[in-house]
C-alpha cells in the first residue's frame, strides 16, 4: 500500500497542521487491513477537515477508489472521485447532477456523502440510488438504500463506515455547462475567493438561522486570532493566513462563546476534526 508524507497544505483546503502519513489503500482488502488495527480518519478532499498538529488517528485516503460507471439514468461513483472529475464529466457527457456544487474545491464523493453536502436548496440525499460502504464493525460491504438517517449536514457515515462508492440519478441535460458557470458565479458573489485557505462553512446553521449571520452580529466578521480569521465576505469561512491550529480552536471557542452570550445560541461545528 502507497504511503505518502504530505503536509495539511496539500491534503486540506484550510491547510492547518503538520506534515503527516497518508495511508492509499488500493483495494477493499488493504482498507480492511487497516481498519482491523488502527484508529482511522477517512481523509477525502479534506475541504471540511482541520488537522491538528498532532493526530492519534491514522489518515486513510480513498484516492484510488475512482470507479466512474455511467448508466442509463443514475452514474456509479468511486468514494476517490473528485467533484472537479464529476463536474467535467457531466459537461462532456451532458448530465445534471452536482452543478448545484460547483466551485467547492477538492470535495470527493466519499466525503459528499458522508457530509450531505448540499447547497441552493439542493442536497446529496436527493440524489442517491444506493450507497456500498464497508462495515465498520463487520468489515463487510454492504449496501445501503434507505437513506432516512440523512438530514442536513449530517449521514450515518463514516460512523457507520467508510463510503467505497455511490450511486446517483442523473438527468440528461444540454444546458449542464451553463448551470455549472452559473452556479460558480452565484457563488462567488456571496462567498470568499477560492484562492483562500478555508474549510467552507466552519459550523452548521443553527435553527435560528444563518450562521454566518449570527457571527457577523456578534461582530466577528474580519476576526482574528494570530493567522486565522473569519472572513470579511462571510462570517462563518474561516480564512487560515499562516496560522495554527492552537489559533484556530482559541477563534472558534470565542466565536461560540460570543454568539452563545449575545443569542443564546450553541453554535455547532461543520468542520470535521480528527483525534
Ligand atoms: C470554499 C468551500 C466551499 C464549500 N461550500 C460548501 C457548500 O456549499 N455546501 C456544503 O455542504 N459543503 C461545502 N463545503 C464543505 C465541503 O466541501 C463538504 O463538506 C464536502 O462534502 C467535504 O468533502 P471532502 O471529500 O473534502 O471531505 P473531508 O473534508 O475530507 O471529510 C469530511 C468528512 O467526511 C468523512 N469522509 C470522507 N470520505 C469518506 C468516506 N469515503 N467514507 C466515510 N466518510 C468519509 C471524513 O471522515 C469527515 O468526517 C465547502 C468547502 C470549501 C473549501
């Protein structure tokens, strides 16, 4: 099996932390192997993920798992493929499916799924026929098609297990490249640039309503912390300029802390950190 050290800047789009083993398992077998031993964080684009420095978890990429498989109605998608791959699929082959994502770097299936990622009134549920994921207590791959456990921002994964690949309803679709720019477009009007270091949305929105709006009633849009801050465009995208992830947690204790004093409201994370 691949072993890489890589540094956060190129496994996370936040690119806090150190420089850590990358473990690449080929097949189900390899992943099994290490699942039987090891305490494991199922590492996708890491665009929800904040490393710290240190990490008792073993990191595991899903990398290879890139198996495209295009049917009449529906697309079979390795856990390892990136939205980028999909997005330039679906403009080739003339699909709908993830446009309503487009622009979010770096995002794989596997962590889509395990996310519900989901934007515009649109999320990943919507859209899955089945799902085949490794049991983490079993080691055995089964599959899933009830999908009642999903909701906002939230699946049984990778509680349940690791995501090895998805299947999604497509429609046909000659406009697809049109929705996708206009979708890139929308977003960049109301989110940061994507040349920022950020992770997306650093916690969910609450049933009060936006977060990012809260945060920037608490008067932390532009906050900072030594080289982490909330961004000056949105409230709730952390922007990392060379800082740690010591800053990182003393800026969201604070902005929880803010908002808990000001709304009485307990902010709840989006981002996704490892033990
Ligand atoms: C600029 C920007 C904009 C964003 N905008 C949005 C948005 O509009 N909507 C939205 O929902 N998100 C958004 N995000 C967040 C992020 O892209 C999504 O949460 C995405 O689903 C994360 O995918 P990933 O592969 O990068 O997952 P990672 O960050 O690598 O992992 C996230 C979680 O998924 C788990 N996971 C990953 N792969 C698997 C697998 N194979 N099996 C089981 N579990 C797995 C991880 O263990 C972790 O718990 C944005 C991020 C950025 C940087």
């Amino acid at each position: 099996m691949d072993v890489k050290k890589l540094p956060a800047k190129a496994i996370t789009t936040i690119g806090i932390g150190s420089v850590y083993p990358i473990y690449f398992p080929e097949s189900i077998e390899e992943l099994k192997s290490i699942l039987k031993s090891e305490k494991v964080y199922i590492l996708g684009g890491g665009s929800n993920t904040v490393l710290p420095e240190r990490i008792e978890s073993k990191l595991v990429s899903l990398k290879k798992f890139k198996k495209v498989e295009i049917k009449k109605n529906s697309i079979v998608l390795g856990a390892g493929v990136s939205l980028p791959e999909v997005l330039k699929l679906q403009i080739k082959e003339k699909f709908s499916l993830f446009e309503f994502l487009a622009g979010i770097p770096k995002a794989t299936v596997g962590g889509l799924v395990a996310q519900n990622a989901g934007a515009f009134g649109k999320e990943i549920k919507d859209f899955l026929v089945e799902i085949s994921f490794l049991d983490v207590n079993t080691l055995e791959v089964v599959i899933l098609k009830d999908f009642t456990e999903f909701s906002y921002r939230k699946s049984p994964f990778p509680g349940k297990g690791v995501v090895l690949q998805a299947e999604f309803r497509i429609k046909r679709d000659r406009n697809v490249k049109e929705q996708i720019e206009h979708y890139v477009a929308l977003r960049l009007s109301k989110q940061p640039p994507f040349y920022l270091q950020t992770a997306g949305s650093t916690f969910k929105n609450p049933h009060e309503g936006s977060a990012g709006r809260l945060l920037d009633l608490a008067g932390l849009k532009g906050f900072r912390i030594g080289g982490v801050k909330f961004s000056e465009v949105h409230a709730n995208f952390c922007v990392n300029e060379g800082g740690s992830f010591e800053e990182f947690k003393e800026l969201i204790s604070t902005a929880k802390m803010k908002v808990k004093k000001k709304f009485n409201v307990e902010l709840e994370l989006e981002v996704k950190i490892p033990d």
